[in-house]
C-alpha cells in the first residue's frame, strides 16, 4: 500500500504533503478529500483529482477542520490518494433527501457492497438531517454486525448550516458514501477515546425520544443540567460543549459520549446528536485539555498495528474537541503522530460525529466528542 497526500487550495493548485517512493498516481485506488464546506463550494476539486488519479473512487466530505500528516488543520483541501497492491475497493451513495426511508438506504448499502471477502465499510456521512445513531443501527443490522463500519459524519466549521458529501463528483447536500474494502491482505485497527472526566452520579433516563431527551430520574432534564453548570447555564447551549453527558445502555459496560445539540426551554428538553434511550443511565462529564490530548495517544495505542511498515491512520475527531481544545488542538493531532511514529500516514478531519467499533459493539458504535482513529494497512 502507498499514499500521497495533497493540499488543494480554491485555484485547484496543489503541493504535496507526502509521498510514497512507490506511488502511482494512474494506480490510485482511493481518494479521501477533506475541506471546509464553503471552500469545496468554491474549489469544486472533483475535476481536478479526477485528472490527476484517473482510476480511483473519489470521495470528498466537508468537514470542522481537515487534518494532514504535518499534524496541523490545514487551510487548504487536504486529498489522501492511496493506492493498495492487494485490496479491492467498491463504493456507493445514496440521497437522503430524495429518499430519507433509512431500511431503503441500508439495503441498497448492502445490495451494492455484499460480499464474501468484504472485509471493513468506511462511512462518511452528511452531518445535519441524519440520526447517526439510526444510521449505524441500520448498517449493522444488514450486515449481522460482522463487518467493522468506521467513518464519520461530516461537518460544517462552526456554522451547523449544512454538510455536503460526494463521491466521484464535487460535493453536496443529503449524501452518504459507502466504501467496502475487499480480500485477505487488508487489515484494520480501531480506537476510540474520549479523555472526559465524570462528575454527578449516574442517573437513569425515564423519557425519551431518539436523541431527544425529557426526564433524567424524576426531574426535566435541562433544569438537572442546569443545577449541575452552575454559572455556566447561562452561557447554554454554547457551553454544552465543555459538558457532554456519557450513557450505558442497558446491561452495557461499555459508555459512549453525547454532545448536545440544543436545547428547548419551554419543554426542559434536551436534544443531543445521538440516541439516549429510555432505560439507559447518564452522567455529566466536563473538560480537561491535558486528559483530552491524552485520550488521544490512547487510541492510537489501541489502533496501532506493528505488522507493516506502511499504514493510513484516518482520524475522525469532534468538533466539539477541536472547540475545547482551542490553541492547544494540534497537540492532539502531534501526540498521535509521536505514538504511531513516522511510518503512519494522518490525514481525517473533525466531524459532527465519529463511527467506530467498540468491544461491545464488534461493528460499530457512533460516538460524540472522541478521538477516533481507524488504521489500516495491507500484508
């Protein structure tokens, strides 16, 4: 397996990031393209890449902040071409918006990458009209949750406008890409890590409806959060964000965290960007930069492989980190890059929600506020 990464700036002018001795542009399997939604919208980088790897599925997400191997958030585009000696690639998409019927959606995913040797399926997602959580239910469930799924769902910077998504044309509204990675040679690693510390103790959830949530034990959820933030209920729901809540599913061990999204005072509602169903139990979480930047070394430990010299690390971290985190954000890309060290490959981008296996869910879990990190490599 060889990459090349690429920044691409609004003229379609490009540099390079990095480059494997042995790439081939013409042999290109697959191109990963992240950039803020405004400047896909005025790049229109398909052309370009399409010229430049004639042979490849192009894939281009809009994102919160696209990240490179130099470990920053670059300006530009940031286009990872890779090309795989041994490993088949297919890919789909499909429009929510002509047709939001998610089963719909899941059996075309599984009509258009079922396979015997399908081995992994990398989702990127539009960001702002789909539940991330009834998304993965879905995939899950058409593929008996033996497939590992990984991804993201796409951003918008800072502005939850709207997010746009394409494969093998520029980018745009109400788009899920698919691609499923075929035979024995490819190989997978996944961690995912959040650094939140928990305060409060764990309440269950007594009314809820998919991602929105009413009642925590006997009061309204939001005058709860409320009590909890202090001086810091004011600044809602901006200040959300420094205090995610996790949640354990029933007969679960395993916690997921859940951003809020916003807030209804005149219901005492919450509404978050993934599921907390009825039964579930939750517990306030807040913010501490130097845990954050730790969990994730963490799960780049956990993702790391020491089989092949050439592996792609694609990092799908939270907006919401990349808001706490402020000038310190490149610390978190800078301590995975020293944990993987200089052979892995970085490039992902900061989403609105982050897909990835967990031990419980051996297919995959949407996550909020994590560091995900999803590595993979041919034999």
């Amino acid at each position: 397996m060889n990459v090349e990464q690429l920044l691409i700036s609004t003229s379609n002018q490009s540099s390079t990031v990095f480059q494997h001795s042995g790439f081939d542009a013409q042999k290109a399997t697959l191109v990963l393209a992240f950039g803020q939604r405004t400047l896909l919208e005025d790049a229109r980088p398909f052309t370009f890449l399409k010229s430049k790897y004639p042979n490849a599925q192009i894939v281009i997400c809009s994102s919160s902040g696209q990240i490179s191997n130099q470990c920053v958030i670059e300006d530009d585009i940031v286009a990872t071409a890779i090309q795989f000696e041994k490993t088949q690639v297919k890919a789909t998409v499909v429009d929510i918006i002509s047709n939001a019927n998610l089963p719909d959606l899941g059996t075309q995913i599984k009509n258009d990458l079922g396979a015997d040797d399908l081995k992994g399926i990398l989702v990127l997602s539009e960001g702002s009209k789909v539940n991330g959580t009834e998304l993965i239910e879905e995939l899950i469930g058409k593929t008996n949750k033996e497939i590992p799924i990984f991804g993201g769902l796409a951003g918008d910077e800072y502005h939850f406008e709207k997010t746009i998504v394409g494969l093998n044309q520029d980018a745009s509204a109400g788009k899920i890409v698919a691609i499923g990675f075929y035979g024995q040679n490819i190989c997978f690693g996944f961690g995912s890590e959040g650094g939140w510390g928990d305060f409060g103790p764990e309440r269950e959830v007594t009314q809820s409806h998919k991602n929105v949530l009413y009642k925590i034990g006997d009061r309204h959820a939001l005058d709860l959060y409320k009590d909890y933030l202090g001086k810091y209920a004011d600044e809602l729901p901006g200040s959300s964000l420094y205090f995610p809540l996790s949640m354990r599913e029933k007969d679960s061990n395993t916690s997921v965290v859940r951003t809020i999204l916003s807030i209804d005072e005149e219901n005492k509602s919450m509404t978050f960007a993934g599921n907390l169903p009825e039964g579930s139990s939750v517990r306030l979480m807040k913010a501490n930069t130097d845990r954050l930047i730790e969990a994730s070394a963490q799960a780049a430990v956990k993702a790391q492989n020491k089989v092949s010299a050439h592996q792609l690390a694609l990092l799908v971290s939270c907006v919401g980190r990349r808001i706490v985190l402020d000038d310190r954000v490149e610390e978190e890309l800078e301590i995975v890059k020293d944990t993987f060290g200089q052979a892995t490959i970085l490039c992902g981008f900061y989403s609105y929600g982050e897909i990835s296996p967990t031990l419980d869910h051996v297919a995959c879990e949407l996550h909020n506020q994590t560091m995900t990190i999803a590595t993979m490599f041919e034999l």
